[in-house]
C-alpha cells in the first residue's frame, strides 16, 4: 500500500475517530465518578483528572462544555454532601456553575476562578470579592478576612442569625475536610476555633481605648465587661461559658493588642461571635480599622 493511498487516509482518520470517543468515554467516566462516588479519594482524583482534561480533539468537538471553574463548585458541592452537608447548592447560570445558598435571601451566589499559577478562587458574585483560595499542588487553603467580614457582617446584614452561620458552617466545613482527608493546610483566620489562638490587630498603642469602646458598646446589653488580672485589657463573658478576650500582648516591648476567643468546646470563632451578638460586630466595624488585621488576609 503507498503512502498516498486513499485507503491508508481513511484508515487513519477512522483511528483519530476512535480515540476521540474514547478519550470522550474517559472524560464520562471521571465525570461519572466525581457525581456519584462515595469514597472522598476518588472524589479527589476524579476532581483532579478533569481540572485539566482536554476534552476536544482534532476530530471531534463537544459544543457545550463545563470549565475548570465548573469542576472545582461539583467538586466542593460532593464533598459538602459527603460530609452531610447540603446548605450550599449547584445552579446553572448561563452556561456555567455557580454555588447558592439555600436559606439566604439576599442575592448571592458563589464562583470559582482558577488562576494562572493554579490557585482557585473561591469569589462572591455580586462584587468578585475572594471568600478563601484554593492550591491543589502546595495543598493550602487560605480565607480572606477582609471578604468574611464584608460578606457577613455587611452584605447579609439583614439575614437571620442562623441562615449566616449554617453559610458560615459549610466554608469551615469544608475547610476541615481538606484538612483532614487530603492533609491540606488550611488559615482558619477569623474562622479559626482554638482556645489558644490570637486574632491580631492593627493596634499597636499604650492606650486602652479600644476597650474603653467596648465597654460603650455593651452598656445597652446584658454583658458586662471584666478587667484582667493579668495583662491589660479585659474580657467579657457571653453565654454559655464563652469569653471574648480583649488585651495587649507586648512583644519585645512593643505593644500589639490582640483578641482570643474561649469556649468550653472550642467551636466558637470571632466571626461567629460578630455574627451572634450585634453590639460586638457593631464594635468591631465602628473601629474595623486597627481591628481587622492586614497580616492575616
């Protein structure tokens, strides 16, 4: 047979032909495994294959397509729902994927956008505003502060308590669960719950008037605050055995006041305590400046 035998060209094209569909039946397959597995691996390898699967080829061309942005919302959403977590939600919005949020009314909705580097960004619809990012390769996870405080304390002021912090729930969820099955690194930052840790400032005075602002803030409350023995600052007692503690932490003789946050449980963050009690968000954005630290975004 020559090489310019038309049969041969056939030939070829009819093995390009067929290994189109097979990598389109692979693509199915790791698609098939990321909505309906149950094992947490094979989420993540499924998750991973079509991150960056080239689903076209030469021959064959599939008109309506789901981006890498898409897979990684499918992608959060089953692992929220192996965890037994459904408050957040998949929607189709003009040809892409978008996350909602099932009991908040205000209009919202989330979306991820991956970067060159790889990082996927976890970004609010209304503003493109960056709730936490996402690096597969250096396994880390990482919230924005700033975002957090905007998203919550402001944009869905006028939303229940509680439809906030099943929101706020299923971030740190899933968060734990990157944590915990795939040995991610996460910064919790204002979600952060240990006992031990400190929410730094931007307050680096002798002065102790941001205390003094507190206690203006919570005279029209049932809280009262509570001087330290200690150090210099105070603590007020909330309810159930929960302690938010205010004081300044001098570190080679230069002042930093910092926050720390104690409960019983340790399940309590500070943007949970904003969220619950209004005099204290009220405290914290009327003096956001040297409160919400830089360092930690």
């Amino acid at each position: 047979m020559s090489d310019n035998n038309p049969t041969k060209t056939v030939l070829e094209y009819n093995q390009r032909i067929k290994n189109s569909l097979k990598n389109g039946e692979s693509f199915t397959k790791h698609l098939d495994t990321l909505l309906s597995t149950d094992d947490k691996q094979e989420l993540l390898t499924s998750a991973q294959k079509l991150f960056n699967f080239n689903l076209n080829t030469d021959y064959l061309i599939f008109p309506k397509q789901y981006s890498r942005n898409d897979y990684y919302a499918i992608f959060m959403i089953r692992l929220l729902e192996l965890s037994s977590q459904n408050e957040l939600i998949l929607k189709e919005i003009d040809n892409h994927l978008e996350i909602g949020i099932k009991h908040i009314k205000t209009e919202i909705s989330l979306y991820f956008e991956v970067q060159d580097d790889g990082t996927a960004d976890l970004l609010e619809s209304d503003s493109n505003r960056k709730l936490f990012s996402l690096n597969f390769d250096k396994r880390k996870l990482l919230f924005d502060n700033t975002t957090l405080i905007d998203v919550f304390l402001d944009q869905l002021v006028n939303e229940q308590v509680s439809d906030k912090l099943k929101f706020m729930s299923s971030l740190i969820i899933f968060a734990k669960s990157m944590e915990k099955d795939y040995q991610f690194k996460v910064d919790y930052s204002i979600l952060e719950t240990s006992n031990e840790y400190e929410y730094s400032t931007n307050d680096y005075s002798d002065s102790k008037s941001i205390v003094d602002k507190l206690f203006v803030a919570s005279a029209d409350s049932n809280y009262m605050l509570e001087t330290l023995n200690n150090k210099l600052g105070a603590k007020i007692n909330l309810d159930g055995g929960l302690y938010l503690n205010i004081y300044n932490q001098k570190v080679d003789d230069k002042n930093n006041w910092k926050i720390k946050i104690q409960d019983e449980n340790e399940n309590i963050s500070l943007l949970k305590v904003l969220i619950a009690y209004p005099f204290i968000s009220k405290w914290y954005l009327e003096n956001r400046e040297i409160l919400e630290s830089v360092e930690e975004n």
